[in-house]
C-alpha cells in the first residue's frame, strides 16, 4: 500500500498512478476536502486530511499538542485505506 502525500498540484491521479499510489493524505489547511474529484482523487481514496500546519486552521480542531506546542495536525478519514483493505 502507498500512500501520497501532497497538495493539489502534486497529487493529481495521472503522477500518483505513475508513482503507484493507492491512498492520499491531503493537506488543506481549514477546509476538509469537500471535493477530492476537483484534483482526480475519489472521496474513498482520501486516507488523511492535514487540518493544520500549526498556524492555519479554520476548524474546530486543535492547532496544537501539550507538550508539544503548535505542528503538524492530522486526522483518519479512512482506516481501512491505512490498513491496505
């Protein structure tokens, strides 16, 4: 199972097909991907939706970890694509 990672401009299908991809993990900073067919992708292709880069973030969502201060934030859209079923 491959997973990419990669905003709209690199995760088009045509490269991710060429690279052998499988599942997405998106980063959108606010919005989830309401629409993944706009970049090629179907809605049970996205695995993960990076939320926040630690300063943009338009949802309700933490923007950062105790002990850790502001990151990278991410949640699971789809388990079984991480699983590889």
């Amino acid at each position: 199972r491959v997973l990419l990672y990669g905003h709209s401009a690199m995760v088009n299908r045509g490269i991710s097909d060429q690279m052998g991809c499988d599942a997405l993990w998106l980063p959108t900073y606010g919005a989830k991907p309401s629409d993944p067919s706009a970049i090629g992708w179907a809605d049970d292709q996205v695995a993960l939706w990076q939320y926040s880069n630690g300063k943009t973030n338009k949802t309700a969502y933490p923007t950062s970890v105790d002990g850790i201060s502001t990151c990278d934030l991410s949640v699971v859209i789809s388990n079984d694509l991480l699983r590889g079923h």
